[in-house]
C-alpha cells in the first residue's frame, strides 16, 4: 500500500519515463521493463482505492504490457517476404513492435494522468 507521497511520485516518475521513451529513437528493453512495473504498481494501488467506476474499470481492463510482443505475420506477408528474400520481415516485425510499444506507453501514460487529476485536490 502506498502513501499519497508516494503515489504522487510514483505519478511524477511513470510521467518522466513516458517522456524518455517517447523521446528515444530506439526503444530500449530495460526502460520498457522499468515503465511497465513501475505502471503495474500504480495501477494495482489505483484498483486498490476504489476510485470512479468508469476509471477502475479501464484500469481492470489494462494488462502489463507484453514485453515479448509478436505482431501477428499472416499467409499473405510471408509469401511477400519470401519474394523480397526475407528483407520485408526483418523490417516489418521491429517497426510493429516498436508501434505496439508506443502505444500502451502513451495510453497508460494519458490513463494514470488522468487518475492523477482524478485524484488531486486543489
């Protein structure tokens, strides 16, 4: 159980992580990690809380990020790639993944900002 001290660091924290994936050019695997249990934390104190039905209810539904994430590669894409002698799957798995990555990073991003708001108190 958290502290509302730390909670509010934990936000500040999970925000500045955020930001420096966003900003990197290539997605480092141990900010990835970082960003996901540290995400993982706040969202099971969040659940913990009890907060507005609709909040808890997307945090219910978010699951840890899939660190080992492989994009889905169907009949058509392998046949393409084996016409392009395997260059169009050495592109196309990393950019997907680095897509997927973004994503959940910037949704869980809006989602604890949002609780964060939620949450304060003026």
């Amino acid at each position: 159980m958290m502290t509302i001290e730390e909670l509010e660091r934990a936000f500040l924290d999970i925000d500045f992580q955020a930001n420096r994936i966003a900003k990197l050019k290539e997605l480092d695997p141990e900010h990835l990690h970082k960003f996901n249990v540290r995400s993982e934390e706040i969202r099971q104190q969040l659940l913990h809380m009890g907060l507005h039905p609709d909040l808890h209810q997307s945090l219910e539904e978010r699951a840890p990020i899939d660190e080992n994430y492989l994009p889905a590669y169907g009949w058509g894409k392998k046949v393409l790639n084996i016409l392009l002698l395997g260059q169009h799957k050495k592109r196309y798995i990393p950019k997907q993944q680095e897509i997927y990555f973004r994503k959940e990073v910037a949704e869980r991003s809006r989602l604890y900002a949002y609780a964060k708001d939620h949450l304060s108190i003026d």
